[in-house]
C-alpha cells in the first residue's frame, strides 16, 4: 500500500511509517505500520483454522445494538458478545504477540512494530475501511413515532493497535521514534475511518492496568468508529459555539493561553504542546495536552507537531509512574472533532487527556455516589497541588 509518515526532527529526513494490509482468517482486516522499508509483513497469512467469519453487517439484535435513551439524549451501545472476550490470559497465550510456532494469534507475523486488526468481538462492527463500505449507518436520533426504547443496527468499527511487539513493555517505555510511527498509524486510521459512510466520530484511547478493567497486559490500545457524536464532544461542542456567540473567540484557543499565562497548573510543553492540569479536574491526576496550532483532529497535525509529540508525551507519562513509585493505571483519550459538522470542524480543538484512577498510595478513586448517580465530580486533590507534584515527580 505504500508508506505513510512526515519529516522527522530526530533523524533530519523523511521519519516514515511504511503501512500494508492483509485480511485475517475470518475476514477481518489486519495493517502493518513498518518502520522499515520493504518488510511487507502483510504477506503472512493467518493459519488458524475454525475461526468463525465475521457476522453480516447491518442486522439489529438485541445482542448488539445502539439504543436511545430518552432521558438523557444519548445513545448506548449494547453488545453482548463482549462477555466471550479474552481475559487476563497468561503471557504465553496472549493474542496479541506476534506469532511463533505452533501459536498462531491475532497478528500472523513473526513481528511487528506497530499493527492495527479489527477486534473480534467489537462493540461497534459493518463499516469497511476496504472493499466498500457494507450496509448500515449512522444512528440517527429517533422521532417519537419510534416510541420510548428505539434502537438500531450496532454499527460501526473497533480496532485494536498494537504499539510494540514487546509484551512487557508499556507506552512509557517506547522510544520517541516509536511514538512518531504510532502517532501515525492513528492519523491514517483517523483519516480512513472517518472517510466510512455512517461514521460520526473517530476516538483513538488506551486503557492501562488492571485497576482500569483492562483483559490484556500487552501494550495496546484501541479506535472505535461511532455511528453518534459522542456524549462528551456533542456537549463540549455546544459549549464552544455558546462561548464563541458570547465571547467572539475560541473557547480551545483561550483555555490554553491562559493556562500558559497562569502557569501554575502548568506541567510540561515544548515548542508544539502544552501540557496542563485542567482548572476543574475531575480526577486526582489529570493532564490535558494541547497542539500549539489548534487542529480539527489527528490526520490534521502538522509534521513538526507530530514530531514533537514523542518526547512530551513519554515525559508525562513517566511522571505519572513516579507519582507514587509504580506503574499508573490511567485513560489516555484523544478528542477528536465530529466527522460531519463543518461548524464544529472549524471551531474544535483536538486534545489528549490522560487521568489515572490512582489518588493515593494503595488508594483508587472510584466513581461513588455523586458522580455514577448525579454526574457531579468531587476530587480529592486541589488541581494546582496536582500540577506541582507532577512538575516535581522528575
């Protein structure tokens, strides 16, 4: 397929991500993002057998769907067939390393550097990011003829990424030159999948540790293509339009320039990022990390800002595990710009936020009563006090 990337600062040349696809042995698509020229690791052919091919597309069930809640104006996804997933297999078993003898898994090459699949039990499945796009659709709000509990067809797509072939490594262990060649796999994914017809909006994450509800320990992370602007965009969206109307700026552009003029929640930020704990954070530790030039989402980063993610982001990681002596459990989610909405792609300012559930040594903060029933957040550390610690923890 070609090779995907942008300059890099590092090497002073051409920094590239060389990408190939193959199809797994039940249909789903697999993407190799090499670092090295030539490799084509996407000859390698999946040889598990009994693999069951991957459902039609389009169906609605009860098993897996998107349904409306009236209530609160949101769509939820329901999808059954996630309980099968695998879970907190031993490291020899886990389907996320390459393949060896005698042990196929997810990924048929005997290596890789960074590698994209489609999840074989997704919550969101149909669209087709090759060989056209297959029957179905964005979820539409419903009309009140559809009466109180509409849904419709579950569809969508979920990957997971791959972000080394190491299965005891972590993000925060990755070399900056890895986190170029991740950065741009999901740039290219961004881009693709926001391309599907039906795909409202793309959300790259990674979950990391147990303590977070994650089933594997391998590196890994995922992208899901919702056929809805989710919750959380549809409102901060509105909030910037509202501002925008109010203030005749851009609510994006103005939060981080005051951030930057306060500087005490400042943590880190070199000349392209900015990172900085939110004034009202809702978790213990909480970083939102800025582009300097604002961007609609990730495949519109520039290449110098791509460049210079790597050593900002590993540092903000890094104090994170230091906090408190050991690894972090944390989210890390990029927010994206909806797919469909001119005014919005216009307006909106692609962010990273990374938050750990760790409070305390030995303590997590857990979502009680307030927040899982009432939606209102209490944080038991001040913002500023959080900013310092994660300045100091060097």
């Amino acid at each position: 397929m070609g090779p995907v990337g942008t300059e890099s600062t590092q090497a002073g040349g051409r920094q590239r991500a060389w990408k190939n696809s193959a199809r797994l042995a039940d249909g789903r698509e697999i993407i190799y993002f090499d670092e090295t020229p030539g490799l084509n690791r996407a000859l390698a052919r999946d040889l598990r057998d009994g693999l069951a091919p991957v459902p039609p597309p389009g169906t609605c069930s009860p098993e897996q769907a998107v349904r409306w809640d009236p209530l609160l104006d949101e769509w939820v996804i329901i999808a059954a067939q996630r309980q099968e997933r695998t879970f907190l297999p031993p490291p020899d078993q886990c389907p996320l390393d390459p393949s060896a003898p005698g042990r196929p898994t997810e990924v048929p090459a005997d290596s890789y550097d960074v590698v994209v699949f489609e999840n074989r039990f997704p919550s969101l499945r149909g669209a087709s990011a090759i060989g056209g796009t297959e029957a179905g659709g964005p979820a539409k709000p419903p009309d009140l003829d559809d009466g109180m509990s509409p849904q419709r067809p579950g569809y969508g797509r979920c990957e997971v990424v791959c972000f080394t072939s190491e299965h005891s490594a972590s993000f925060a262990s990755l070399t900056p030159r890895r986190v170029q060649t991740v950065m741009e796999a999901w740039a290219d994914r961004t881009a693709t999948l926001s391309a599907l017809d039906g795909v409202e909006q793309v959300y790259c994450f990674e979950n990391r540790g147990e303590e977070i509800g994650v089933t594997l320990h391998h590196p890994h992370g995922q992208i899901y293509a919702f056929p809805f602007v989710a919750p959380r965009t549809r409102q901060m969206v509105a909030r910037s339009r509202a501002y925008a109307a109010q203030a005749g700026r851009n609510l994006f552009d103005d939060l981080v320039a005051a951030e930057q003029a306060d500087g005490t929640r400042m943590v880190t930020a070199n000349d392209h990022w900015t990172a900085f704990v939110p004034p009202a954070a809702r978790w213990p530790y909480e970083v939102l990390i800025f582009p300097t030039r604002r961007v609609t989402d990730l495949a519109a980063l520039d290449d110098p800002a791509r460049a210079a993610f790597g050593g900002l982001y590993l540092d903000v990681l890094r104090r994170f595990d230091r906090l408190f002596g050991t690894p972090a459990p944390y989210i890390a989610a990029w927010h994206q710009a909806p797919v469909t909405d001119a005014e919005a792609r216009r307006d909106f300012g692609l962010h990273l936020q990374v938050f750990t559930v760790r409070r305390a040594p030995g303590k997590l903060k857990y979502l009680a009563g307030t927040e899982s029933g009432m939606g209102v957040w209490v944080n038991d550390i001040v913002p500023e006090t959080a900013a310092r610690r994660l300045r100091e923890a060097r």
